[in-house]
C-alpha cells in the first residue's frame, strides 16, 4: 500500500521512473513541471503551497487524489482484461409489472445477440440494466450476472472498467486529429503495451471494411459515413476495454456489415445488435424480441432462417451491384453474380 | 433536506441532467427543488418550472456567480426547508474555471460533456478535481473511442470521483445517478459552520468596483501582471 508519505518523500524523477503512467495525472499540473525534478515532493509541495491561491492548488487534496491514481492504475494494470466470458439476464419485469417470460438470456464472448422491437419499448433500458449491472434494483427488476456470478459492486465505480461500448449511426468524429494521431491518444489512453503495432492493425481492418480506403494521415472529421463507421468498429473490435458492444442500427451503406461481425466475433467481443434489418438480424446467433418495456422471448436463429439469410445476402448484393452500375452512369440489366 | 450542489461549464447538460433525474427522485415520491446561479441571464428557471420542479433563480450581475454562491446558498437552503423538500439541488455554471461551489459533506456533482474537447478536464480546475460524481453528457454523439480518452483524461483530473455517463436528452443514465445520489444522502438542517472545499479567490481589483480606463495609474487592489519575458 502506498502512503503519502512515501510519495513526499520521493522526487518527480522517482515518481515518473516508479509510476511511468503518473505522466497522465501530472499532466494537470503543468507548473509541477517546472518545479526541480531531484528535490523531494514534500519540499516542492511547501513552496508552492505559499502561491497556491493563484494556482488554484491545495497540497493535500493533489497527494490523496495522485494516491488514488496510482492505486487505481496498479489495479487497473494487474487485472486480466479479457475475463468477462458470459454475462446473463435474469428476468424481471415489463412496464405492466408483468414478470418476464424466459428463463434467462446468455450473451457469450465471441456471440451476436440481436434485439428486436419497436422503438421505445425498452432496448435502452436493456442495455442500461447490463451497463449498471442491475441486482434487482432498476424499474425493471432484472439480475445480471458476470461470469454466472453476482459481481462484486466494484464494477459500477471503477471507471476503467465500463461493461458495454456503443456504436450508432448519429455518432461523429468530433476531433481535430488525423487517424493514425487519434489512434495512438485512444491507445496511449489505454496504457496497451505495443500501441504502434495496434494502431497499424486497426487501420488495416478498417481500410478492410470500408468501401472506399483511407489512410493514416486523413483527419478523422473528414472521413466519410462508411469510413468513420468502418475506423468506429474496428476501433472498438480491437482497443476499447469494454468486452460488451451494442451495435445500433448501422446502414448498410459504404460498410461490410458480415465482415464488421466477424472482427468482433473474433476479438472475442460479446455484440449486441439492434435492428430491424433481416439480413443483420439472421446473421446472429439468437435474437431478443422486447415489448412493453420487457423481454418477450428469446429466439435461437432457427437452421430454417439461416438458408433464408444466404437468400437475402444473394438480393443484397444485388442491390448492391445495381447501385453501383447506377453510381457509374451504367444501364441497369441482369447481373451475374460473382 | 438534502443537498446537491452541481456545477460545470455553461451548455455542458446540468440542466438537462437535473432534470431527468428529478424526474426518477420524484417517481420515488420525493419533493425536489432547484436553485439557479448565473451571471446576467438564464431561462433554466423555466424549464424547472415546465418540468414541475420549484425554483429560484439568483443572478450575480457584476459580481462573481461564485462568491454570489457562497453569499446566498444560506437562504436557499432556509428557504428548502420551510418548504419541507426532500432534495434541493443548486445548479451553477462555472465561468472562469476557477471556482468551485463545493461545500464540505454536501454532496459535489460536476457536469462535463464529451464536445468540450480532451484539454478541458486539465482546464477547469477544482469544480472537476473537487467532485465526488462526474457526469459525462453528450455521448450519444461521439464515439465510442472519444468518449474513452474524455473519460480518462477526467479519471486522470479526479481519480476518486464516480464517473457516469448520462444522455441529457433521452435521461438514459439519469436512473442510475438517482439512485447514487440516494445513498450517499445527508440530512442537512443548515448549512451555518459549513466550510467551502476550496477558498475562492480574493481578485478585488479596481476593475471589480468599476473603472472602466485603462493604464496603470487606475489600476489598485490585488493587480497582477503576466510575465512578457516568459515563454508562453
Ligand atoms: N446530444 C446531446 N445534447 C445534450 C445532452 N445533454 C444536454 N444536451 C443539450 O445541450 C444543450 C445545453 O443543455 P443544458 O442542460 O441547458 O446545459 P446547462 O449546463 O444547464 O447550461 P447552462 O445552465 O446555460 O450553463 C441543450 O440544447 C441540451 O438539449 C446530451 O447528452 N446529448
Ligand atoms: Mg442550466
């Protein structure tokens, strides 16, 4: 356990070389860069101490807030990330008071669950319920369970670890920073060993998912719908810390959606879709239908539905060809298929 | 009663925020009241008001809203408690960044949204650093890996605060802060001997009692002048 004392008795050089992510927290600081790196924290902390009006700077709340840093990264650090393998839904309630008719619904790492519903009739607070990790103590009632266990209630608090990622068509990039730049803030944000080598990767898999390429010197605001989309995903498949992604109706258009899925099942992601669209809907495993605020049932995608999705891809590319041919001057007529 | 004070930079959502979770303490059959500081002009008191919550609404004018704060949350809270309240909560945008309306054991909430760019956290100074929840606002239209970077840089500003994500317009999150308000409750039944977290800053300058001339012969009181040597 680290003591403030241990910490006025070190000096920033100590600090940086003892704690290499302190650079983080001391960042808010700027005018402790300024200060004599050798000289221990207890006597720069005096001195400043006597200016602090005009820094705005109390002496003791920085030491237990630098403390609290530290403990939280060193926990952070050492917590094996990827450990979340299942999270189950115990049922509830809907908006009636009605008990909710399943048994349970598993959503496993590396699966696709797609939630289906009108609007309005309870998928956020599904997701809200997974986020909080309801212990029977949200309008709806509902359980969750991480890993088949109650967790403990650390996972509400502890900031660096959210349980679920979310990707929507009305989310922009609102940063004044090229891709590859952008990467490595998120990356470095993450404290990921190797950020160069995951940045690339990213990159990569985006470029393979979007219609049109881009590189890593495009500013992110100037990339097009498909492109963001394509850098969102493949961004999240593969540097977010939540091992949850809710995926909310992303359009068909400039993105390969299969190929999407497929990056995040295979990055081990638990994905959560909400659509209406058939084709995105059969791709998952199971389906979740929601009414009145509750979970109606649960619906494993039957061999039957799968036949008919490859039918429905087969009219998609379809589609897909004859916008195409339309984008480039071209008269529509029967198309072969690749 | 209990008592909230919330704060942040003008437009970052704490209205909005306010509001949704109102709504979640008042379906608990609890009585919530508002109190507005501004500067020169606001119209929250209205949208209080349309969302049935009682209000009253203090503008500082020339002076400080946060020195304002500090001169009239007494009252305020007088007033909450003749009206017998459960909650009342006092919403203030913070300005100059470098006050915060805090009061020691009343619990401090500070209201940020993810548009305000990633150095904001390093800028606003103890309104962030001094809070015990952060509310992050606006998520629903970054994404995914901002939203991560803006909570860690605000992770990285107060490290023992509770960070949460809330969306102003639809209230999704507004349940959960109801509910962490609701635990970390205090009775309160004046704030007489109560204690600011962090002193505010004594800038009584001339200019403060109004000259309006420039130069150094009307310049008095506490003046400071930047370093023109210095490099930025
Ligand atoms: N997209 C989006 N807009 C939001 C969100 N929260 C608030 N807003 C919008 O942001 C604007 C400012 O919100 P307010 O709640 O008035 O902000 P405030 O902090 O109370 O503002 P002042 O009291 O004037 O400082 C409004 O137009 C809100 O509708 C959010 O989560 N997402
Ligand atoms: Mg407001």
């Amino acid at each position: 356990m680290i003591s403030n004392e241990s910490l006025l008795s070190a000096s920033i050089a100590t600090l940086h070389k003892e704690y290499p992510y302190i650079n983080q927290f001391l960042e808010a600081y700027p005018f402790l860069s300024r200060q004599p790196h050798d000289q221990p924290l207890a006597r720069i902390l005096l001195e400043l101490e006597s200016q602090d009006e005009d820094l705005a700077f109390d002496a003791q709340s920085f030491l237990n807030q630098m403390r609290e840093f530290i403990v939280q990264m060193q926990e952070f650090l050492g917590q094996n990330e990827g450990n979340v393998e299942v999270i189950t839904v115990l049922p509830g309630r809907d908006k009636h008071g009605n008990p909710e008719a399943y048994e349970s619904v598993e959503l496993l790492k590396g699966t696709v669950t797609s939630i289906v519903g009108p609007t309005g009739s309870g998928k956020s607070r599904l997701l809200a319920d997974i986020e909080w990790v309801a212990q029977g103590d949200t309008p709806t009632g509902r359980s969750i369970l991480v890993n088949n266990r109650p967790p403990d209630t650390d996972w509400r608090f502890a900031s660096g670890r959210k349980l679920v990622a979310q990707l929507s068509q009305n989310m922009n990039f609102v940063m004044d920073l090229e891709v590859e730049e952008f990467l490595m803030l998120h990356a470095r944000s993450r404290m990921v060993n190797d950020a160069e080598t995951l940045v690339q990767r990213i990159i990569a898999k985006a470029n393979e998912l979007a219609g049109e390429k881009f590189g890593p010197q495009t500013p992110i605001t100037a990339l097009s719908g498909g492109q963001s989309r394509a850098l969102m995903i493949a961004d999240t498949a593969i540097l977010s810390s939540s091992p949850v992604v809710l995926i909310d109706e992303i359009e068909n258009a400039g993105i390969d959606r299969r190929k999407a899925l497929e990056l995040l099942i295979r990055e081990e992601k638990i994905v959560l879709m909400a659509t209406h669209d058939p084709i995105l809907a059969l791709m998952a495993d199971q389906r979740i239908v929601i009414s009145n605020g509750g979970i109606a049932k649960l619906i494993v995608t039957t061999p039957e539905e799968k036949l008919m999705l490859s039918e429905l891809e087969h009219y998609d590319r379809k589609m897909m060809a004859f916008r195409n041919q339309l984008r480039i001057g071209g008269l529509l007529h029967e198309l072969k298929e690749s | 009663m209990n008592l909230i004070t919330i704060s942040g930079p003008p437009s970052s959502g704490k209205t909005s925020v306010i509001i949704k979770t109102a709504a979640q303490l008042m379906q608990k059959g609890l009585k919530v009241a508002a109190v507005k500081f501004d500067c020169l002009h606001t119209d929250d008191d209205i949208a209080y008001e349309r969302a049935g919550i009682p209000v009253k609404k203090g503008l500082s004018g020339a002076l400080c809203p946060d020195h304002y704060f500090v001169s009239n949350i007494e009252a305020v809270v007088d007033w909450g408690l003749q009206n017998q309240f459960d909650v009342l909560v006092s919403e203030s945008a913070g300005l100059c960044n470098r006050c915060s309306p805090y009061i020691k054991e009343i619990m401090a909430v500070c209201v940020i949204d993810n548009l305000s760019g990633i150095n904001t956290p390093k800028k606003i100074g103890p309104m962030l650093r001094m809070a015990d929840i952060v509310v992050i606002t606006k998520g629903d239209i970054v994404s995914q890996a901002e939203r991560e970077v803006f909570a860690a840089r605000v992770h990285a500003v107060n490290p023992a605060a509770m960070v949460m994500h809330i969306n102003g317009l639809t209230g999704q999150g507004a349940f959960e802060l109801a509910s962490l308000l609701m635990t970390g409750r205090r009775e309160i039944t004046s704030l007489k001997g109560s204690k600011l977290r962090f002193s505010m800053p004594s800038a009584l300058c001339s200019y403060c009692l109004g000259e309006t001339r420039i130069g150094a012969s009307y310049q008095m009181g506490n003046v400071k002048k930047m370093n023109m040597e210095e490099q930025p």
